[in-house]
C-alpha cells in the first residue's frame, strides 16, 4: 500500500483500471492500494487506447486512491460524465488485508456501449495487461496488476 498523505474524512475512493493507472493518475493520491473488482470485466476493444469495464460475473485486479471532491470533479471530467460518456457508480473492492469498501467506478453509459458497440466478447483475455507491462514501475510496484 502507498499511502502519499494523511487521511482525511472527505475522500472518496474510485477505481482507477485503465489510464488513471498508466497516466500516473494514483502517484499523488491518497491510500493507493491493489484492489480485485468483482461482477465487472476490464475490457480492451482493438483500435481503442483505453479500456472499459464492464459488469460481468468476472473480476480484475486494479488501483483504489482516494480523492477530494475538487479532484473528483476533475476525474469525472476527464471520464466524460458530463457529456453521458461514462457514469460513476458505486461498487465494493477487495483489498489484498481482506478488508472490503465501497469505491467509485467509471463505467460505460448505455449511449457508450451502443456507439462503441462494446461487449465481453471484444476482449477475452484482458489485454490491457500488457499496456500496463509497458510501464515498469508500475509493475514492480504492483506486480498484481498484470497477473
């Protein structure tokens, strides 16, 4: 776990599984930590340079950080939730202590799914895996990520 600052009571946990990982989105935030998602799949279309989730009876490994409400806003922005791109929703996370909490995850609007014409068959083995191999200290630092 890399902790980067002191707790605060108003953060809010979100999921990063796509670009907040390889973007270095986490490296500033507070309580980074491994997570597993379960009921989503992380799936990476061909000719798409970023991944969506998916629910799903599967699970995934990523990164739970905490953030502010100034920062979440950021986040949602770049997501696209206000232009009904992505939604934020609320799903639990299991971290490698056992401990299980609640975190914001951004998902694919149904306007998303249609105009992308996403489904679980696009990508069966997760391969957004291997962008994450292409970034070094992410993977040393959290060898779970691409397992």
């Amino acid at each position: 776990m890399i902790d980067n600052k002191s707790s605060d009571s108003n953060l809010v946990s979100i999921i990063g599984y796509g670009t907040f990982i390889t973007r270095n989105l986490w490296k500033d935030k507070f309580n980074v930590e491994v997570c597993l998602v379960k009921n989503f799949t992380r799936v990476f279309p061909k000719n798409s340079w970023f991944p969506y989730a998916l629910p799903s009876k599967n699970s995934f490994w990523t990164l739970k950080f905490d953030v502010n409400q100034q920062e979440l806003e950021l986040l949602d922005s770049i997501e696209g939730v206000f232009d009904d791109l992505f939604e934020r929703i609320i799903t639990e996370v299991y971290l490698k202590n056992n401990r299980i909490l609640s975190a914001y995850i951004y998902i694919p609007t149904k306007k998303t799914i249609a105009s992308q014409k996403l489904s679980l068959e696009l990508d069966k083995t997760d391969r957004w895996k291997e962008e994450i191999k292409k970034y070094p200290e992410i993977v040393e630092i959290f060898p779970e990520l691409v397992l």
